[in-house]
C-alpha cells in the first residue's frame, strides 16, 4: 500500500516541491543542499535572512483521523482505496497502565479502553507518508510580501521556514509576525500542536559581517529564542555557516569508534573487527 500511495501521489504530482521526505529524486541529502545554497544566496547578494526552526510536538501522535481521511479523499484516494485506510486507522482503542508497589507487593492499574480517534499507527512505514499527506499544501501559506523573500525546507514533519530581506530588521520581524500567525493557525485547524519552546530561529551572517540581526520574535505570548547553532536532519549548522561544531561532533563519534575497536582488536581477530 506504501508503494501505491507514492506512486499515486507521483502520478498526479501532488507532492509540494519543498517536501523532500519520499519523493523521487530527493533525500534528507537534497533538503539539506537547498537549505544551506538559500542561506549562501542571501550572503552573496547581502541580504538579512532568518531561520525559523519548528519543532510540532508530537506530531504524528497528533494527526486527527477523520481530518486526514477527509484529505486522503481530497488527494484523489477514493472507494475501496479509502475504505482499507479508514480500517486501517479507525476502530483502535488503547488503555493507559501504571503499577504500584504497597507491602512489597506490585499492582497493575489500567484505565477503560478508548477509541484512538488521532495518530497513525507507530513503527510503520506509512506513519511518516500519512504525514505528509496531511500537510500537502502547507507551502500555499507562504506570503508573498515586497522586498520579502520566502521559502519552505520541509522533510516529512521537520519544516523550516527562511525569510530574507535587504531591509530593515523591524521589516524583517514584521514579515516573521506574519508568517508564524499563519502557520500558527493552520497547526491549531489542523490539530497539530507546534512546540513553542523548542521552535527557535537562527540568524545568519558571514563571520566578516560584525552586524548582529537579533529579531524580537513572539508567538502567542511566547518568546521565539535565538540560537547560535543548531542540529537539522543529522548536520550541526552555527550562524555563520561554520562546520567546526559538525566535524568535532563527527570526530567525537569517530573516536569513539576506534576505542571501542581498539580494545576489542585484544579479543577478536581482523574478520571479527571489520
């Protein structure tokens, strides 16, 4: 059924062209390249650029089963089709346990069973693919204002959002306003819940600009914190594009490597090593 819905979902190019998750042609390899030559782009031709870093809590856990049927049937997923996927995911039900110890013996206490009515079913290969059939479109809330530049990078449930500008930084927090209002409203329609605490933006510069861009970002009452470096589908990125933190972090796992290699060369011959 996995490979179906791809093709389905290729056939009729129905994919966002920012999506990198599942689509032919792309890996999280091409969303890190256009991540990073966006950022470049904006350094060459002087612009201010910002990075806004969403993090959506639990957001598998949190798809709503009959929104996401609804947008199943709308992508062109229809009869028996869509009758295999509304088995697939209704009709579950879950309990919650906890133990208790008293007198040195252990209880078990469980709720009443419930109907799971959001999630897709865990460890599955099509969790991640409903997923992105959930937010097909989500690039349609980009707004285009002038002299604003703005793109998506998205990779299944990781989207990040860049907003570059030649203008002032009042300008810049203007459209970062604007953007975030609207995603933060397409979250709560959609019952995806977008983590505030750990959403951050990061703002970009060459090491040579001494020009700091400290945009005052809040969303909801919540300040949007920014970070100097950051972790983004496996690559350390820092505010001046800087791979030191990436390569000592690869080099700490590479050391880590050889020791444990090294110790047991003592025990295991050269077949056993490799």
């Amino acid at each position: 059924m996995f490979n179906r819905l791809v093709a389905h979902l290729e056939i009729h190019n129905l994919f966002d062209t920012e999506q990198h998750g599942f689509c032919k042609n792309k890996s999280s390899v091409t969303a890190l390249v256009n991540f990073t030559e966006a950022i470049i782009d904006a350094f060459d031709k002087k612009e201010k650029i910002i990075a806004i870093l969403m993090d959506l809590a639990k957001a598998f856990d949190s798809i709503c089963i009959y929104i996401l049927l609804k947008k199943l049937e709308a992508l062109g997923i229809k009869k028996s089709y869509l009758k295999w996927f509304k088995s697939y995911l209704t009709g579950r039900k879950q309990f919650v346990e906890i133990s208790h110890t008293k007198n040195n013996k252990r209880k078990k206490y469980h709720s009443k069973l419930r109907e799971v009515k959001h999630g897709v079913p865990q460890g599955s290969i099509l969790g991640p693919l409903l997923f992105i059939c959930y937010i097909i479109g989500i690039p349609n809330l980009l707004q285009f204002l002038d002299f604003i530049k703005s793109q998506l990078g998205i990779y299944v449930d990781d989207i990040n959002l860049l907003i570059s500008t030649l203008k002032t930084q009042k300008e810049l927090e203007t459209a970062i306003h604007i953007h975030l209002a609207k995603f933060q409203e397409y979250f709560l329609q959609n019952d995806l819940i977008l983590n505030l605490t750990k959403t951050n933006l990061m703002s970009f510069s060459t090491k040579q600009n001494r020009t700091v861009i400290d945009p005052k970002v809040s969303i909801d009452g919540h300040n949007i914190e920014r970070v100097v470096s950051t972790k983004y589908l496996g690559l350390h990125f820092d505010q001046n594009l800087n791979w030191d933190s990436h390569v000592n972090h690869v080099l700490s796992k590479v050391n880590s490597g050889l020791y444990a290699l090294r110790q047991m060369s003592f025990f295991c011959d050269l077949t056993v090593l490799k």
